[in-house]
C-alpha cells in the first residue's frame, strides 16, 4: 500500500500537462525483482521538442531500455517528463543524454541506453544514442560493447 502512496500521478485525472522541462515529475517505485536482471523498454513515438536555434519543432520517436536495480521508472510520469520537452530548446543529441541523465539520476539503474530517431528537416534524419553502465560493473562492459557496436547494421530510412 505504501506505493500508491509514492505516485502522486498514476490514477490522477488532474494531472497538469506541462509544457515547460521537469525533471522532478519523474516517479519511481521498487524493483520487486531485484534478484533477476531483466530490461524494461519504454517507447514514446510522439516525442516533441525545439531547435534551440529556430525555434522549429522536432518530432521523435525516444526508447529507453534499462536495467532496474532498486528503484523503477513509473510509466506515466515517464510520459509527463517527456510532454515536459515540448517546449524546451535543445539539439536531438541533448535531448537524449539529458532524458539518459535525468533518468539515472532518478533510479541508478544498473544499465540504461536511450535512442531518439527524430523525423528529419532539411531533409536529414537524426538517430542520436547514449547509454551508460554502472562502473565496475559488467554492465559496464556491455555499455562499451554496445556503444561500439551501435548501428553496426543500420536500418534502410525509406519511412521517414
């Protein structure tokens, strides 16, 4: 029961859909099966957010995958923290490492890899990737493998 009690947002139909970065709407609750390593995947399709430069919107698809240790991610303030980059300037490879950061912040997952695909202008695409593990760990490791072997087999952009 003490849960529920933690998050504020999941059930609330009051909720404030606010346009301006907050970090701090992020919610967590415990890992219940910290004795397995598993991944959580979380996709949002309709990431929004602006050049710092033009002012212009830029529209993404942002997945997260991590690895819980005790602390979790609850999934409807992870969809508010993200409505909070509408209108918040920042290039697509800052969005994803301030998403990334933020979120270790919060819960110090043992692994975490964040990938934007955004929708291209000027008719370029832009995938920015960022990822972290826990150091000393072996997760670690695995963050340097995947970071090295990123898009080794990049995907055909005919859709975008």
């Amino acid at each position: 029961m003490r849960e529920k009690e933690d998050l504020t947002l999941l059930g609330n139909k009051n909720v404030d859909y606010s346009s301006e970065y907050n970090p701090e709407i992020l919610e967590t609750f415990e890992n219940k099966h910290q004795d397995n390593d598993y991944f959580v995947k979380f996709n949002c399709p309709e990431f929004t957010s602006l050049c710092p430069i033009t002012g212009q919107p830029d529209f993404a698809t942002i997945t997260i995958s991590y690895v819980p240790d005790v602390r979790m991610v609850e999934s409807k303030s992870l969809k508010l923290y993200l409505f909070s980059f509408r209108n918040k300037g920042d290039f697509h490879e800052d969005c994803v490492n301030i998403i990334m950061k933020d979120i270790i912040k919060k819960i110090d997952p043992k692994y975490i890899e964040v990938l934007g695909r955004f929708l291209p202008r000027g008719g370029i695409s832009i995938d920015p990737y960022c990822n972290y593990g826990r150091p000393g760990t072996k997760w670690e490791k695995l963050a340097w493998e995947r970071l090295s072997h990123h898009d080794m087999n990049p995907e055909v952009v005919d859709n975008r």
